[in-house]
C-alpha cells in the first residue's frame, strides 16, 4: 500500500472549516449561474446530462468513503489542498467542477444520436473520450500533494474503466432519453444519494 498516511490526513481534513476559503462561493455562484443560463433557454437535456454525472460522482464518492470505512482506506483520497473537504476522496471545489462537466461535454454532442464516428455511436465514443482524458488528467493530480491513489493497483486503467466511464456513458446517453426517464433516473440516484449520506455521514458517521 502506497501512501497510507494519507487517509488519515483526509479524516484529519474531513468537513473541517479551518481551510475554508471565499473563492468558494465564487465557484458555487458560477455553477449556478451554468444552469440557470440553462434552464433560462431550455436546454433541459444539457441539464440532464450535466445531472446525471453529478450524482453517479456522488454515489462513486459514497462508496469510496464506505471503502475507507469498513478496510481503513479509500481508494483515493484528498489530504489537502482544498478549501472544504466533503468526503475523504472529494473537495468542494472538485466536486463542483463534476457538477457542470457531464453539461459542458454535452454541448459536442452530434445533433443526430444514431450518427457513427470511426463505425461506432457518436455518444459512445465521446463519452470514452472524455473518459480518458480525465483519466490521463488523474496521473497529474496523484502526482500532487493534493490527491493520493493509496493503492499501488488503483491507477489511470482502473479509474478509466470502473468510474469515469460510468460516468460519462451515463451523462452522454441520458442526453437523449425522454423526459419522464431522466427524471426517473436522475430522482432515483438524488434519493439514493440523500439517503445513503444521511445515514451514513449523518447518522452513523462512517463517511
């Protein structure tokens, strides 16, 4: 095992306010600004997409922060660098940036879903592209201080396959479903989610 001392660095960190910074609220202001623009213009399957990542991250961040819970570390942990740590794998400002990137990545969406790239949907391969470079993005970040892979197996290959492309199939694909699906499925994950953190964080504190 890499690095263990980062876990408890992370613990160390959780949800604490000593580091929080302002620029913080800037970024929440900015988000927010992304989708109401969104919303103004009726882009409700950009809002979709950009939803639907958001709360498969949050689940993936659950599960890592149970995986800390019950081996004593997570796969991946935060031990600094961020103003506000969430859970012990994710910063605010991280998370953030995950609440707007599956939206952004569906504006180069081809206006025809059945259109093919090299033989292949067009939604596929966009979403493993975009799982990729984050992907490659990570080997930067677990060079950092700031985010630590604690295990020396958990890397860029298994990080592209079991998360970020979950990820962006789930958030390219749900940009075409009908209404009353992406509701469906972006409702289940957000209870799912709520409940999970609030027996889990809350309650119990596991998380």
């Amino acid at each position: 095992m890499n690095h263990p001392e980062a876990t408890q660095a992370a613990l160390n960190l959780l949800r604490s306010g000593e580091p929080f910074q302002w620029y913080v609220i800037t970024l929440l202001a900015l988000v927010m600004y992304v989708y109401f623009n969104e919303v103004s213009k009726g882009n409700w399957k950009n809002i979709a997409a950009g939803l639907s990542l958001y709360m498969v991250h949050w689940f993936f961040e659950i599960m890592n922060g149970l995986i800390q819970h019950f081996s004593g570390h997570a796969l991946w942990t935060v031990p600094t660098g961020t103003a506000f740590l969430l859970l012990v794998g994710v910063g605010v400002e991280l998370s953030l940036m995950f609440s707007v990137a599956g939206l952004i990545f569906s504006k180069i969406l081809p206006a025809d879903p059945s259109m093919k790239i090299l033989g292949i949907n067009n939604r596929l391969v966009i979403a493993v592209g975009n799982a990729a470079f984050f992907s490659i993005f990570e080997i930067f970040l677990a060079k950092t201080p700031a985010f630590v892979w604690v295990y020396p197996w958990w890397g860029s290959l298994p990080v592209f396959i079991s998360v970020y492309i979950p990820f962006f199939v789930i958030s390219m694909f749900s940009y075409d479903w009908q209404p009353r699906t992406q509701i469906r499925v972006i409702g289940t994950l957000f209870a799912i989610n709520a409940g999970m953190l609030v027996v889990f964080a809350g309650m119990l504190s596991w998380i």
